[in-house]
C-alpha cells in the first residue's frame, strides 16, 4: 500500500489536480510540507504516549503520507529508504546484531 500511495503523491506532483490535498502541499513547498511532518510526528509521540491504539494507527498513517510527501517533493524514492534500511540490516549481520 506504500508504494500505490507513493505514486499515487508522485502523480499529484506531476499533474496536480483541482482540489486536492495533495497538490497545495506541494504547491505551498518545503517548510509547509515539514511543518505538516512534524506536527503528526508530535501527534505520533501523543498518541503513543496516551491514546489508545487506533488513535496510535491513525496518527502513524498521517505521519507516513506526509513523509512520502516530503520524499516526493524532494525527488527521493520510497526505493531509495528501503535501500538504506537493507544496507544497514545488512551491517548488522556482518557484526552479529
């Protein structure tokens, strides 16, 4: 579902339709876009911190579409995250973690 949702915020990108959310983050740009990615990553910690668990799961899937947004924007992959989490998976098991 990530990576649908990864394309799906790389079309907006490219042809930004009328209305939508989407398309004014991109529109507004980069502090809009981090200011949204830090506000649900401080929502994540509330959550986790006090709130029961589908509050937990909503926040998380807030947090994760903004920072694929912020990826997008940037002209990152969701490819190239996995990638950085498979070289350090990797080191661990050379070193026994």
């Amino acid at each position: 579902m990530l990576h649908k949702l990864f394309e799906i915020i790389r079309a907006r990108k490219q042809n930004p339709p009328p209305g939508s959310y989407t398309a004014r983050l991109f529109a507004a740009g980069e502090d809009e876009i981090l200011k949204k990615v830090g506000e649900e990553a401080m929502e994540v910690i509330l959550a986790g911190k006090g709130q029961n668990d589908r509050r937990l799961i909503e926040e998380s899937a807030d947090l994760l579409y903004h920072l694929l947004v912020l990826l997008a924007y940037r002209g990152v992959t969701l490819g190239d995250v996995e990638a950085e989490l498979r070289r350090r998976h990797a080191g661990k098991e050379t070193r026994g973690g």
